[in-house]
C-alpha cells in the first residue's frame, strides 16, 4: 500500500511512501507543512493513470519516497 502527498505550492506535484515505513524520510513526508494527504494506493498490478507502481517500488527502495508530477489538460473533442 502506498500513500499519496499532494504538494501544497504545486498542484501537479506529488509524493509517493509505502504505507508501512516509519523511516526519517516517511515521517518527513507525513509530517511536512508543505505537504497534505490525499490518498492510498493498493501495491498491486493493475494500471493507473499517473502513478507506476514498479516505478514507485524502486525509488522508494532506493530515495525513500518517489515524487512525481501529474498534469491534466482537458481535451475538447474535435469534429
């Protein structure tokens, strides 16, 4: 399970931890003023859009966190 920050200055950018680390840096994420809750994300297979589990798993393995930006632009469909 991970655990999605939002930025509070950046609306595309976001912070990913694993739902179970107490680690310095998870508790930093969990308790920066910079940042706010959002969501949890199952750690299983299936896609989504904007966030790559396998991509957060290393990073987290590796950073102890995985940031990440998110941008939606709304298509107007075009006859």
């Amino acid at each position: 399970m991970f655990e999605i920050y939002r930025s509070r200055q950046n609306r595309h950018h976001y912070v990913a931890i694993r739902a179970d680390d107490m680690g310095e840096n998870a508790r930093g994420i969990r308790e920066s003023g910079n940042l706010a809750f959002m969501t949890r994300i199952a750690d299983d297979d299936r896609p989504r859009i904007a966030f790559d589990a396998d991509e957060a798993k290393g990073r987290i393995e590796r950073d102890g966190f995985y940031a990440f930006a998110v941008t939606i632009e709304v298509r107007e469909h075009a006859e």
